[in-house]
C-alpha cells in the first residue's frame, strides 16, 4: 500500500473511533435518539416502560447510559491510540488495539447471543467492521 491508502485508512480509523465516542454520548444523554434503535433491535419495537414497568425502565435508562459513557471512554482510548502510537506506526499499538477490539467483540457478541439479543450482536459486527477493518488495513505499515 502507498501513502495515499496509508492516509486514507488512519483516516477512516479516526472517524470510525469518534463516532464510536458520540454514539457512547449519545446513549448516554441523548435517549430519545437511541432508545428507538434499542426498542427496534431488542424489544421488538416496544419501550421498556410498556413492558416492564416505570421503575424497571429508569433503571434500563440508567445501565444505557452508563454503557454508553463505557463505549465513549473505550472509543476514546482507541482514539488516542490511534492519533499517537498508531500514527508513528507502533507494531506494539497496533497489537494492543487490536486485541482490545477483538476481547470486547468475542466477550460482548457471545454474551448477547448467550442471551437471545441477537440484535446487539448484529449492532457489534457493525461497529468491529467500522473499527477494525482500518485497523487490519494499517497493520502492513507498522513497524
């Protein structure tokens, strides 16, 4: 791969990583944005209060919003990775990243599976696609 490519791809890595941040945010304080992504991908289009009551859904809200401040942080470590180790082509950040990416997809895909939301684990393919595959593609620069 050429420079171009090089370039094109950390390029893709950043975005990828900072809209992995906003969509943690987002999850985080901005639920009338996501909980109808949730409600379609998990509940069949209903809302948690319909099916388990006021009290059960502010604390549904409350685990949303503290994975979603997760999902933030771990997008944002990812991304400082990337704009620093990555970028002066760290075989060492390179192999770190990627096992972090990989220990999140494998432990969190085959928990949702484990537990019948298969829509979660169709969300994570998504979101290791969009984070990994630059990543993959950066690997032959690093040293």
């Amino acid at each position: 791969m050429n420079d171009l490519s090089k370039n094109l791809w950390w390029r893709l890595q950043v975005i990828a990583l900072a809209g992995g941040a906003l969509f943690g945010l987002a999850l985080a304080f901005l639920p009338a944005v996501t909980d109808p992504v949730f409600n379609a991908l998990l509940l069949n289009n209903q809302t948690t209060t319909d099916l388990y009551g006021a009290d059960a859904a502010r604390y549904i809200a409350f685990t949303y919003g503290v994975l979603g401040c997760v999902t933030a942080g771990f997008a944002v470590l990812m991304l400082g990775m990337t704009l620093t180790g990555l970028r002066r082509a760290s075989r060492e950040t390179w192999n770190v990243m990627m096992i972090g990416l990989l220990f999140w997809y494998i432990t969190d895909t085959a928990f949702s599976l484990i537990s019948g939301y298969s829509g979660n684990a169709l969300l994570n393919t998504g979101f290791l696609i969009a984070m990994g595959l630059p990543l993959v593609l950066l690997r032959p620069h690093t040293r």
